[in-house]
C-alpha cells in the first residue's frame, strides 16, 4: 500500500500529508488504480490499510482529518471464484504415482485437506499432536484449541509416514510443486474464474490443477464436510469461523453441488 501511495503521489506531483486524505484523494487514488489495471480486492486492502493508519493518528492525536469515516470512503471488495478438490479429486491425488521428489507435497497437501489446518499450523504439526482417533493442536492465527477427528484417509497417510510429519517446505514451493501433483493426478477439470480488474470483469479459464496452492486444501476441508451434512458449528468449531455468514462465505459449492446436497435431503425423497 505504501508504494503504491509513493507511485500515486509521482503521478501528481504532490507530496501528500494526513490532512490530504479525503474524498478527492480516495477517488483520485481509485482512478489511479484502475489505470494500473488492479485487482478490486488488492484496491480495497490498500483502502482498509490507509483507513486503520488515518484512525490510529486520530486516536493517537497526530490529525484531526475524519474524513476516512464518511461512509463514501469505502473498502472495495468482490466475492471471487475460488476452488475446491471433492473427496473423489483428493481420492485420485492420494492414489496417483508419483516420483518421491513429490510424495512429501501430495501427503502434507492431504493432511491438510482432512484437518482443515492453515499453512502455519500444518508447519507447526507433529507427532506429538498426533492422538488417535483425534489430531489436538492449538492454533497459531487465534490460539485456540482444536480437536479433529482423524479421516481413513488421513490414517492411511499417517501409516504411509509412519506417523511423522513430513517436513513442510516454504509457502512458495509448496504452492508450485501441489501444482505438479495435481497435474499427474488427472486434476484437469476446465474452470472459468473471474473478478474485477482496472474497474472491468474479466473472466479467464484454467486446468483445475493450476488453481491448487495450500489454502485449497483448507478451504476443500470445509467444503466436503459441509457437503457430506457435517453440521456447519462442528466445522467452524475447526477451521475457527465464528459465524455462519462468514463460514458460508468461506466454503465453495457449485449450483451442481447445491443441487446435488438438496436431492439428498428428506424432502426430496
């Protein structure tokens, strides 16, 4: 956010103060944003920055400018399409042949889709957090503690490493070598993502594999729980939602899904 307030402020040649930040420089700074074709969301993060660091210097008597409160001041956000892998894909990654280099990668990925841990904690994962039937850990982000009960699916991956946690590489590498996985797994679905860039919609389409980092595996957590009718409160009670609004935002369901889940339901029968 701050260098792209730095390149706005070459762009018109002034160098900006607290006192500045009012409706003229919101709507210059979205002008100027647009022309850079950035994403809607990227915009709305750098909006909701310059809003909390406007309302510390307030409160700490630095400036007197309300001007980021007024209700026109605004954090720009689109809800934007995100994927999931369903049992039957995380099924085929677990069943696929692959060289050893990425055997680590394909079972850290499938921990995490059966614990629904984020990255930090799966990096924090041991065998110490390891007790059957259940996986107990406390979480980093709000130092909660969770409970999970461990999947067949997972038990077989934990029996494959004899009950050791894999060592977890950087973010980075995890989200390009979980690509090579999936792609060797048949994970080639065709899907149209979209979202707002330089104030358009545009949408593209990917092989599904492309689309694969860590946070999938999190977020295929939810999803299939959700799916399979796990109670939402006994999913958020893992992945540490705290209302339903949010958590139902969180999981990704197809019309196809919804559709399907619905069928399965009594009143269909």
């Amino acid at each position: 956010m701050i260098q792209h307030v730095k390149d706005y402020e070459e762009e018109i040649g002034k160098r900006l103060k607290l006192s500045d930040v009012n409706l003229d420089f919101y709507n210059g700074l979205l002008t100027f944003y647009n022309d850079l074709k950035i994403a809607k969301n990227t915009l709305g993060n750098a909006i909701k920055d310059i809003k909390v660091i406007m309302k510390l210097a307030f409160e700490e008597g630095v400036s007197t400018n309300t001007e980021y409160q007024k209700s026109k001041f605004r954090k720009l956000t689109e809800e934007t399409d995100q994927i999931y892998l369903s049992d039957a894909e995380l099924k085929m990654i677990n069943d696929a042949v692959l060289p050893d280099s990425l055997a680590r990668y394909r079972d850290l990925f499938l921990i995490a889709a059966y614990t629904g841990l984020r990255y930090s904690d799966l990096s924090n994962l041991d065998n110490f957090h390891i007790r059957p039937p259940y996986v107990k850990i406390r979480t980093q982000k709000t130092g909660e503690r969770v409970v999970i009960p461990i999947h067949p699916v997972l038990k077989q991956v934990l029996e494959r490493n004899n009950y050791e946690i894999p060592p977890v590489p950087s973010n980075q590498k995890f989200n390009e070598y979980i690509k090579d996985v999936c792609e060797i797994a048949e994970i080639k679905e065709i899907c149209f993502l979209g979202k707002t860039i330089g104030g358009k919609y545009v949408q593209d389409k990917y092989p599904k594999y492309k689309l694969v980092s860590a946070h999938t595996a999190r977020r295929s957590f939810a999803t299939n729980m959700y799916l399979a009718g796990v109670p939402s409160i006994s999913i958020m009670k893992i992945t540490g939602h705290h209302s339903e609004k949010s958590f139902l935002k969180y999981i990704r369901i197809s019309q196809e899904d919804n559709a399907q889940k619905l069928l399965d339901h009594p009143y269909f029968k």
